[in-house]
C-alpha cells in the first residue's frame, strides 16, 4: 500500500556531510523522529537506549571537536547521539514487569504469566555479570548442554550483550533517519567521534556506550560525494 511512499523515502535519504546554514530545523519535526524513533523494534521490548538532543548553538559548537571537525558536524543545524544503556537493564526489566502488573485484572493469563517469568527471570539470566565471570560461564554451560539436541540462541558474555544493545540502538537511528528523510530533511550519521570526550561532554556513566551521533540539516549538492554505489543484488542476496 505504501511501498512507494516508502521507496521515495529511502532513495531520497543520503548521508549528506554538509549542510544549508540559512535553513533552520523545526524542533517539532527532530522531535516527532525521536518519537518515532522509540518506536522501533528492539530486543526484548528492553529499551537500553537513550537519545540526546543537541540543538543549542553553543552544544553543536562544543561537539564539532569531539566528532574530529568533520564538516557534518560544523554545519550541523542539530544533532542526535544514540547512547546504549546496558547498565540499566534491571531498571527496564522492572519496568516491563510493572507495564504487565498494571493491565492485570484478577488471576494473570497465560501470555501475562510468560511476561512475568520473561522479565523476572530471563532477563536477569541475560543481562547479569560479576566479577568472577560466573554468570558468563553459566549462561554458555546452558547455550552449550541445551544446543545439543535442538536449536537454541547460543548467548555468553559482555560481547554478546554489547552486541544486542547496540543492534537495538541501530534500528532506532535508522528510523530516526528516515523520518527526518520523509519530512524533506537530511542527516549524517557519524562514526569518527572521540567517544571517551563525548560521554564525557554528556555525563554518561561507565555503562553506556555512543552508538552514532546522526547530524541534521537541509542538506547541499556539495554534501553529496558522488553517487551512491551498491555490491550488485545478486551479490548479497542469496535465495535459498
């Protein structure tokens, strides 16, 4: 029903390194991609994200040097940094368990049930370390001993954990860019960054981890470098 709609959009998003400094970004329309943005699929309905909105003038000035001086970054009119937030799995975990609690009415169903043991259980089995390494060495003892005799998500680790959140993370900044793209904007997302200065800048714990930081703007025939190449379909998509 949309399929063109929505092709128009994705051939219409460019990774556009400089922008229009006459055209201001509307608030509303960063604002209502965040929102989509949240929206987005993620792991376990978990959330270990958090998105910072960098528009005031003296902020973006202040970000130019941490993203290495790269003209996405100076001409920015605002920016987004799509933050993991790993440590704060306990806290969504618990959030969850209240979202089921709170639309329970009497004896729970058997779908409620499932939630309650998912979040109450599952997830600290995931998502919990110490220092010893035992949680580790206890989830691939279970990944090892029940993928024997049938498939099962093969799951050990602070990598493994790192790796999920940032997926996670990833879709939602993906949504973002194309939202912005369908309110007839542009934006970059950048990697060159100095993360350590950048979580800094934003008072980030230990935890959490800088994604991408995607810069916003109306975007100029000069921020595009050249045209957009692609490994042949046939290449990459393998039928099966």
């Amino acid at each position: 029903m949309y399929q063109k709609e929505f092709k128009a959009i994705v051939d219409y998003r460019r990774s556009n390194r400089k922008f229009d400094p006459a055209v201001q970004v509307p608030d509303e329309i960063v604002k209502s991609s965040l929102e989509s943005a949240i929206l987005s699929p993620n792991s376990s309905n978990m959330q270990l994200w958090e998105f910072y909105w960098i528009k005031s003038e003296a902020e973006l000035k202040r970000f130019v040097p941490l993203c290495l001086g790269q003209s996405a970054a100076a001409t920015a009119q605002q920016m987004v940094v799509f933050v993991t937030r790993k440590d704060l799995w306990s806290k969504r975990a618990q959030w969850n368990l209240s979202q089921i609690k709170g639309q329970m009415t009497g004896e729970p169903s058997s779908i409620e049930k499932n939630g309650l043991q998912y979040y109450g259980k599952v997830m600290p089995l995931l998502y919990r370390n110490d220092i010893f390494g035992f949680m580790t060495f206890l989830r691939k003892t279970i990944c090892f001993f029940m993928g024997i005799k049938k498939p099962f998500m093969r799951f050990g680790g602070k990598a493994d954990q790192r790796v999920m959140v940032h997926k996670s993370c990833a879709l939602a900044a993906q949504t973002f860019m194309l939202s912005i793209a369908a309110a007839g904007y542009h934006s970059c997302p950048m990697e060159g960054f100095d993360q350590k200065r950048v979580k800094k800048a934003l008072g980030l714990p230990r935890g959490a981890e800088v994604n991408m930081i995607i810069s916003i703007g109306l975007g100029t025939e000069a921020g595009i470098w050249g045209p957009r190449f692609r490994v042949p379909f046939e290449e990459v998509v393998h039928e099966r």
